[in-house]
C-alpha cells in the first residue's frame, strides 16, 4: 500500500513537472513564432491573419489574451474530446483580463473611458435600487450591459429581502464593468493604421475605422459601425434631419427611441419613433443635424469642453454660452442641451446679431 502511494505521488510530480513545462515551452515557442503558433490550430488561423495585418501586428497573442495554464490546458482538452469550435468565441472570463491589458498600450483611452458612464460597473448598472423601481430587469438589459455575460437575467442578480431588492448572484461581478472595450472595438478586424490627415476626416466625410463595431449578443460577433444604419426619427409628424455620420451607427444600437406607445397621439397618427423617447438623444433645435460626436468624447462621452468648438466665448446677448440657462450649465434645467430652441429663452422674439463696432469700421 506504502509503496502505491509512493508512486501515485511520484506520476503526480511528474504530471505537474510536465504541465508547469509544457506551459513555460509553449509560451516560448509562441512568443519566438510572433503568435504564428497559435495559428496551428485551425480555428484560429484567420484570427491570427487579421492581427498581422491590423496596428496590433506587432503585438503577439498573449499581449491582449490572458494565457494562464488553465487557458491553455483547457484547450487543450477541447482538442483532444473534438469540441473544437470552428470558430474562436470569447467569453466573460476571457474579455475581463483583456481590459487591463488594453490599459498597457492605450493609457490615455483607458483613463478616459474610466471616467466616464461607459465604465459603469455590474454593480451600478443591475443592483441599482432606484433605477430598478423604474424599469423591470429583463434579458433585453444585456444588449447594451453586460453582452458578454453567459447567461440570462436570472443568473446575473436575485431577489433579497422582503421588499424585493436586486443583488449580484456573483460578488465578484460587483465592480467589473458591464461595458468593456470589447463591446465597441473589434481589435481583429482593425485595419490599416490612420495617417494624421486619414484621421482629420477626409473630403467623403468622417473615417470610420474597421475597429468602431458594436458587439452583438445574439450573433456573438461584432458588426461595423459603418454596415450600422442611421434611424428615421421624428418630433410629432416631422422627421428630424440627422446627421450622415456613420461613427453614430454604434451610438444608435443603446441610444436609440421606443417605438410609439399604443395609445399614444404618435401611434394614432401613424407617427415613427419620437426624438427623446427610450434612450434617444438625438438633437433638435438650435442643434439638430449634428453629429453625436461633434459634441461627445468617444471615451468618456464628456461634452463640457466642445461648446468652444463651434461657438464664440460670449453669445450676442452678451451671455457665456455655459452659463446659459440649459442643462450644461445646470442638469435640472428645463432646456435640455439636444433639443434647446432660441425661442426656448427668447420668447418675445430672438433679437437680430449686432453688429460690431470692429465690423462696421471694416
């Protein structure tokens, strides 16, 4: 008996000597073949491709993918039982690890994105209890949160308490975010690096880079941003003129307005789906036509800065374009940035432009 123990303790050893091996020399051989190893294995063949001809082509495999000997074992194993997959999918526990490795190359995107909404976490966005009251948690809530998330609602939050207040099933999801990189960026279908000219906007209009791509939960893959079309959007009977960026594409799949209610004027009339309505921040006004990305960061979608862009640092009534009385400068404020119109302040008229005294001497 002493000397079976003895042996199963010695296959044990040299098991764990062969995998931790293994490990180490399969991490070697890929890193020496610039990631031409992974290519091996038919599945990923065209993944790899796509990399070596994208800005990521210097970078090898485990620079973005988390490579850990569970990883590659697991693989491993789904070669061996024929459960190889014809093509590579990713999922939750493997996108996660890749956000601290996007941070490594893309500091500055990185710090932004962190800043702002779409770095919302698990947390804020499913176990919010005011938010909850609102609006009832369903499976729909992945298409724009958490669509890399194996499972259904059901298996993402519980109910707790006698009042019925949502909790995380997982603790552990609590601070990860529900919208990673991965959800807009498809880092293997990214194309050629842009020229600074390329990257200004050429004469056709605005580039769009084969990376800006919304990930689809249904298909599990990703569609361009440019292949995305634009909505047909109305204030009552008219249509609102928007803007022909095809960048918005990807802000319209979350961003985008309801269907009319049933019993509502807009059903009754035959009317499409009205600006403001759902998620819907399509402007009008003194603003209609023009682009969301005119005004928002890609990142962090801040707008406190573009004002500048477009207007001078004091209007013609003499008043700084922030402090006007709009939700820029005060988020209660009746007059709602995307749909403010001139008479919305200047309701006995809107005053003619002066003329200034360095005009008239010109």
């Amino acid at each position: 008996m002493k000397r079976k123990w003895i042996m199963g303790g010695i296959m044990a050893a040299a098991l764990a000597l062969l995998a931790v091996a293994g490990n180490y020399g399969a991490s070697i051989y890929y890193a020496a073949g610039h990631g031409t190893g992974c290519a091996d294995c038919h599945e990923m063949a065209m993944n790899v491709s796509a990399v070596h001809g994208s800005p990521h082509g210097n970078a090898t495999c485990s620079d973005c993918h988390e490579a850990s000997m569970g990883t590659k074992l697991r693989h491993i194993r789904a070669h061996l039982m024929g459960r190889r997959a014809e093509e590579v999918r990713l999922r939750e526990a493997d996108v996660r690890p890749m956000i601290g490795k996007c941070q490594q190359c893309h500091q500055q995107e990185f710090a932004s994105w962190h800043a702002g909404a779409h770095a919302a976490s698990y947390s804020e966005i499913f176990a919010n209890a005011e938010h909850n009251a609102k609006r009832r948690l369903a499976d729909d809530c992945f298409r724009c949160h958490g669509m890399y998330f194996e499972g259904g609602m059901r298996d993402l939050v519980k109910q707790s308490g006698a009042r019925g207040v949502w909790k995380l099933a997982n603790p552990e999801l609590a601070a990860e975010p529900a919208i990673p990189c991965l959800a807009c960026h498809w880092v293997h279908r990214e194309g050629a690096v842009l020229s600074r000219q390329d990257a200004k906007g050429a004469s056709g209009g605005p580039v769009v880079r084969d990376s800006l791509a919304f990930y689809d939960r249904r298909e599990e893959t990703h569609f361009r941003a440019a292949s995305l079309a634009l909505p047909q959007i109305y204030d009552g009977p008219r249509m609102i003129r928007v803007s022909p960026d095809p960048r918005q594409g990807l802000c319209y799949q979350c961003h985008a307005p309801r269907q009319p209610e049933t019993e509502s004027v807009a059903a009754k009339n035959g009317w499409g789906p009205q600006a403001g309505s759902g998620d819907d921040r399509t402007p009008m006004g003194v603003h209609e036509g023009i682009s969301c990305v005119a005004c928002h960061g890609g990142h962090n979608e801040d707008a406190r800065s573009s004002c500048a862009n477009c207007h001078p640092a004091m209007s013609h009534c003499g008043i700084a374009v922030e402090k006007m009385d709009t939700s820029f400068a005060n988020r209660k404020s009746a007059h709602d940035i995307h749909w403010v119109k001139c008479v919305d302040c200047h309701q006995h008229g809107v005053p003619r432009v002066k003329t200034s005294a360095v005009s008239q001497r010109q």
